[in-house]
C-alpha cells in the first residue's frame, strides 16, 4: 500500500470508531462571555479557562490559507483544486463559529517563528517559554531553560494529572517542561511520564501500548505515527478533563522532507480529522468545553521548494494561527497590529488565565487582538529576526 494511502484509512477508521463511542451531536451554543475588566493594567479574560495547544510541525501557511497547491497537487492522493476549507473543514467551521485566524495574507502582520534557524525545536521551545529561543539554535539543544508555560500552569494545578502533554516527536518532551515527573506526558514511542493514569485506563492503555509497538515510519527512531498521539490526546480530554492539554503532530513535517506532498496533505486531512474529534469531546463537557481555549499553530513554516525549512530559507519563518472557544471572539481573518511571534502564545495563555505576565526583554507578548480587548502598546525590545 502506498504509505499516503494508509494516512487515509487510518484516519476514517479512527474518526469513525471515535464518533460512534463517545462523540456527541455538535453543541450549537456559543462559547461563554468573559469579562474585560483590567486587573494590574491588563484585562481579565477569565482565570479559570482550560487551555488546549495543538502544533502541527512544519505545516506551512499556504495551504492552511490557500489549499492545496497546483504546482504540487500531481502527485497520486492529492486532489485538484482543493481549498482550504476542503482540506481542513473542522478547523475552518471551529473558526468560523467562535474563533479568528492570525497570519493570513492580507490580513494585518504575519506571524512568524523568532528564528534565526526556523526548525524545530527552538520553535517549540519559543512555544513553551514564551521567549525567543536564545539559547536554542537547532534540534541538538536541550530545549527549556527555565519554566515553561507547562510548568507555570503545574504549579497552580491541583494534581499532576491535570496538565498533559502527548506527542509524536520524542524531543518535545525536553522542551514543554522541566519537570516532566510533575506532569502526565507521552512523547515518542517510548517516553512515559504519570504511567498509573494509563494504567488506571484500559483504552488509554491500549492506545499507548499501539504506539509503542508501531512502526515510526513516516518518521523515525522513536517517533510515533500521529495517530496514536491522536488517540491518546482525545481519549485523555475525555477522561480526565485537564486544565492544561498540548498535542504535537508531526507528520506533516516528516512527509514534506520526504517530497511527498500527497503524504503531507494527507497528514493534514488526518490533523484536521483530530481538531474534529477535538471539538465533540469539548462539546460533549458542555459549559467546560465552551470555556476552553483552543490554539492551533505550527512551529515552522517551510522554504518556497516546500521540502526544507531553516535559517537558509527566511520565508520558512512565517507561521500561522488559529484560535478559537473561551474568550475568542468570531472574527474570522484578525488582524494583528504588528508582527506576531511564537513567543505571543506562552503570554496569551497566562493571560487567559491570569498568570503573571514575563517582563523579560526577548518575551513575547499577549495576542489581544483575538479579544475584545484593546491592543497593548508595543512593550519589548526584541526584534525577531527578518
């Protein structure tokens, strides 16, 4: 079977074995209002909100903005003149009910990576720390250097179940948290932190015991097919209702090295598949799961031949994202008032959820704009690298 086939089949699979278990009819009320009363200078967007972070690796703005591309689309499994609502419908219609894209052309100041090597792992690690990643110059480093955002919101949860992170590359684990035996997290095939939660969960359990038996490919070493992340992320939601949950996908990334844009778009299907599932099993938490923040971005983009990405290929700086549920106003395509970095994201959750913001000069800054909250005035000095 060619590999981008089996993307396919897995992903009607695993989304209708899910829809028929536990996913409800989708919940036509809108998401709760929350106050914009300023506390110490800032507004109060609603302390308590559960926050859900979802990074697609290396999926880059055009076809999340434009679809499929034709100067690409020839390959077998790929569809001529497929939009992008046709390939990512769910992250489109969560968007469209009560949410807001940030990065796409036309629409305000891109979005983009700190750089100067736009690959992975200083993009995760400017992810969690909500900094640029000074100290994270490609995927040797050793990722977080201080608290993260996964660390900061374990200190005011009440249990180490309540903060998770699963994910198919095994390296994320070293930059979400510096504490990983304070949390539930599963990274790679074969990193398991908080095992008595899966033990304690036959489906989970067997999700996590898939994934490890799995072959990586398309990936490899110790990663996991994104389906069994997939798996396990819902499945964790649907049990244990965290505060905070974070979910990495890496097959896009590992297709597009491989030039097989069919895989790659595929992977995307897949992803969008997943923000499905996502979304009925917060439908089906009622009031919680209207509350919860839901941030979708990438940790890359890519170069303009779509296999590479790297400080060589500045175009592959630029991201995207999508936000929506909790305080997210329907907004459709915002515009940000300057540029956007990864490092916003860490300062938009704690703002969400009113932890105290970073003062440090290289930190990013809270995305007001996906709120009805007025724009803060340009605060840091850091310049992220054109």
């Amino acid at each position: 079977m060619h590999r981008a086939a089996g993307v396919l089949v897995w992903t009607a699979v695993w989304g209708a074995s899910f829809a028929a278990s536990c996913a409800p009819a989708r919940d036509p009320s809108p998401p709760s209002t929350a106050a914009t009363a300023t506390v110490a200078g800032r507004p109060a967007l609603g302390g308590d909100a559960p926050v859900v972070l979802v990074v697609l690796d290396g999926v880059r703005w055009q076809e999340v903005f434009s679809g499929a591309d034709p100067a690409l689309e020839g390959n077998r499994g790929s569809r001529p003149g497929e939009t992008a609502r046709d390939l990512l419908p769910n992250l489109y219609e969560a968007v469209d009910a009560h949410g807001a894209w940030l990065g796409a052309p036309g629409h305000g100041r891109d979005i983009a990576a700190s750089g100067p090597n736009y690959v992975s792992m200083p993009g995760y690690t400017e992810i969690f720390e909500g900094r640029a990643p000074e100290g994270c110059p490609d995927n040797a480093c050793e990722g977080a250097h201080g608290p993260t955002i996964v660390d900061e919101i374990r200190e005011r949860a009440g249990a180490d179940s309540d903060v998770a992170v699963f994910a198919s590359w095994e390296r994320i684990r070293s930059a979400a948290t510096g504490t990983p035996e304070r949390i539930v997290l599963s990274a790679g095939r074969s990193h398991v932190q908080g095992a008595a939660v899966f033990s304690d969960d036959s489906e989970l359990a067997g999700a996590l015991e898939r994934g490890r038996l799995a072959d990586p490919y398309p990936g490899s070493g110790d990663f996991r097919p994104d389906r069994y992340t997939a798996e396990l992320a819902v499945r964790y939601l649907h049990q244990r209702r965290p505060a905070f949950l974070f979910v990495g996908l890496g097959e896009p990334d590992e297709y597009a090295h491989q030039g097989d844009y069919a895989g790659y778009l595929a992977s995307l299907r897949a992803a969008d598949h997943f923000v499905g599932a996502l979304l009925a099993t917060l439908d089906r938490m009622g009031e919680r799961g209207r509350r919860t923040l839901v941030l979708v971005t990438s940790d890359h983009g890519r170069a303009h031949d779509y296999r590479d990405h790297g400080g060589s290929f500045p175009e592959s700086a630029r991201v995207w994202l999508a936000a929506f549920g909790g305080p997210v106003r329907a907004r459709g395509f915002a515009a940000a008032p300057r540029p956007r970095r990864l490092a916003d994201l860490a300062p938009t959750i704690r703002a969400t959820i009113d932890l105290e913001p970073d003062r440090a000069p290289s930190g990013g800054a809270p995305l007001w704009e996906l709120f009805d909250a007025p724009p803060e005035a340009p605060s840091a000095s850091f310049t992220p690298a054109p």
